[in-house]
C-alpha cells in the first residue's frame, strides 16, 4: 500500500510512539494527516518538528474510546488509514486496572466498529510484547503463547484478539505490529514514566538510581525511529494482513546493564539502590525477528549505545532544570 496522497490518521499522535509516527508519515506525503489524542499523557509539543515540515497537519482532541466522536472525525476526513496507538499505559493499570482494560478495549473496539462500517480502509493496530508475559523460551516468535501478567498487558492482548476476531468475521483490513520495549527522545519522564526517562531524570536531579527486584530481568529496546520506520514497512506489505507481527532489536540487556550504560554516560557514581520487584514485571523478554524481516526486509539501524547517547541529550535539553 503506497502511502502517498492518502488520509491517515494516527490516534494517539501526540505521544511518544505517536509522534515519531506522525514525523515518519510526513515524508510519505500524505495528503492529511490527522492526529487524535485525548492528551492523557501526549502533549502538542511532541508535534512541534512535524507542525513545522507538515503546516496543515491537523490536531484533534478527542476521546477515541467515544464511538460517536470518532465517527465524526473520520467521516469529516474521508479516512483511508488509522494508526491506532490510542493506549492507557501499563503503570496507570496498576493503580487504575478496570478503567485501563476497559478505555484500551473500548478504543480499538470503536475502530474496528467503524472499519466494519467503512468508515476507513486500513487498521494498523498497536499491541504490546506485555501481551506475551515473560518468556518461555527465547527469542519470543508471535506463537509464544499469550499469558500477560498486568490488566494493561491483558487488555493489549484483548484487543488484539478483538482486532483479529473483526478482520476474520467482518473482512476488515487490520495488521498488529507487537513492538517491544521502545526508548527515545519525548518519552514521558513524568507520571508513569518508564526506566529510561525516570532514571535520566532522577540523575539530572542529583537523586539516587532504583531498581527494582535484582535487575536481571531483561528487555529487548528499540529505539522509537526504528519502530516508526518497521511501522510504515508493515503498513505497505499486503502479506501482513490478519497477521501479528513482532517489532523488536533481537538483542536483550538486563536491566541492571541499561542503568550501567545510562550512569556511564551521565558520569554517575553512586551506587545503585535494589528496591522489592514490582507486581507483573516480566522477568525475560527479547523478540524473534524474522517474520519482519522476512516480510518487510526491514531491520534496525540504531544500536542501544548511540540510542542512549541521543537520548540522554535530548532530556538534557528539554526536562526543565530545578
């Protein structure tokens, strides 16, 4: 599928993920580009390089767990292509659990609703490797079996067995990119934060470094160009239809060497302090990547280490200093 002179909308456009997206789809020359956030966490300064290269990009706030908002604007639009990365992330689940399975189901059930009803062509639908739980064996292939550990990681994999059950009974277009753990200049570094942005912060703060549990626990990151370039990859491969595809690295870092790498180059020397595991945390995570390259031939470019350098440089210059 050429994304070119198409409308597209990407929900929760003004996010992390999001925004990256929103940057990436600007180069394929759409001919709209509609973001839609509730702004729980997105913020419109995500979008302030895209509002610049892309002038008449459009920014709606809207709820897109409210079916009928939703109609509205893809109506208005005559929409070809939704990026669904609309979510509740997997901190407010610990606190919030039913309002966050409840608002990520509802959201991707509204679009599969209007998918049904023609409203747009294409679902390219965000999930999570959470969905996954920890691993059984790795690399983790998309026939790892599904067993989450959070209400956020069940309601990813709720909604995408939601977005599956509508392209299998209702013929609508939908492709599930299953990335894993992502990192990047724009990451919230404030409520829900994740161990990047938390950790760069806590250091620019002059406090004192947490892990949780004994740090050996593993991830597999990838940086957020990377996941946006594999996004457009898959959006264009009509092969990966009805299918769930893992975006990922390969490579797996514990925990306890990320936050190494991270003080090493922020010139941090304290020691570390090992705080109780927190509840639902996956003990192993790393992708297996064939299928996406197999279909796409795509494969990342940037290496943890020069990733880690830009992001930190990106948190110097933007977290406001006290």
């Amino acid at each position: 599928m050429n994304l070119n002179n198409k409308s597209i909308i990407v929900t929760g456009g003004a996010g992390f993920i999001g925004s990256h997206l929103v940057d990436r789809l600007i180069s394929e020359q759409p001919k709209e580009l509609i973001v839609c956030s509730n702004f729980f966490l997105g913020k419109e300064s995500n979008l302030l390089d895209a509002l610049r290269k892309f002038p008449k990009l459009k920014i709606v706030k809207v709820d897109v767990s409210d079916y009928g908002e939703m109609r509205q604007i893809l109506e208005k639009y005559s929409v070809d292509i939704v990026f669904n990365l609309a979510v509740i992330p997997l901190p407010t689940s610990l606190e919030k659990p039913e309002w966050t399975f409840s608002e990520n189901v509802n959201m991707t059930l509204n679009l599969c609703k209007l998918a049904r009803e023609d409203k747009f062509k294409s679902l390219i639908q965000f999930s999570s490797s959470e969905a996954y739980g920890s691993a059984l064996y790795s690399p983790m292939d998309e026939q790892h079996p599904i067993n989450p550990e959070t209400p956020y990681a069940a309601s990813k994999a709720a909604t995408d067995h939601l977005a599956f059950s509508y392209g299998r009974t209702f013929g609508i277009d939908v492709k599930i990119i299953r990335p894993f753990n992502n990192y990047g200049p724009r990451q919230n570094w404030g409520n829900y934060a994740g161990i990047i942005p938390l950790s760069i912060k806590r250091i620019l703060e002059n406090a004192p470094l947490t892990i949780f549990g004994d740090g050996l626990q593993t991830r597999d990151y990838i940086f957020v160009t990377d996941t946006a370039e594999a996004a457009i990859a898959i959006s264009k491969t009509a092969n990966a239809r009805n299918k769930v595809i893992n975006v990922g690295t390969g490579q797996e870092i514990t925990v306890l060497n990320l936050l190494k790498l991270i003080a090493d180059n922020m010139n941090y020397k304290k020691e570390f302090i090992f705080k109780e595991a927190r509840p639902g945390d996956v003990r192993r995570h790393v992708a297996d990547t064939k299928l996406l390259k197999k279909l796409t031939g795509f494969e990342p470019k940037v290496k943890i280490e020069e990733g880690i350098k830009k992001t930190i440089d990106w948190y110097k210059a933007n977290i406001p200093s006290k």
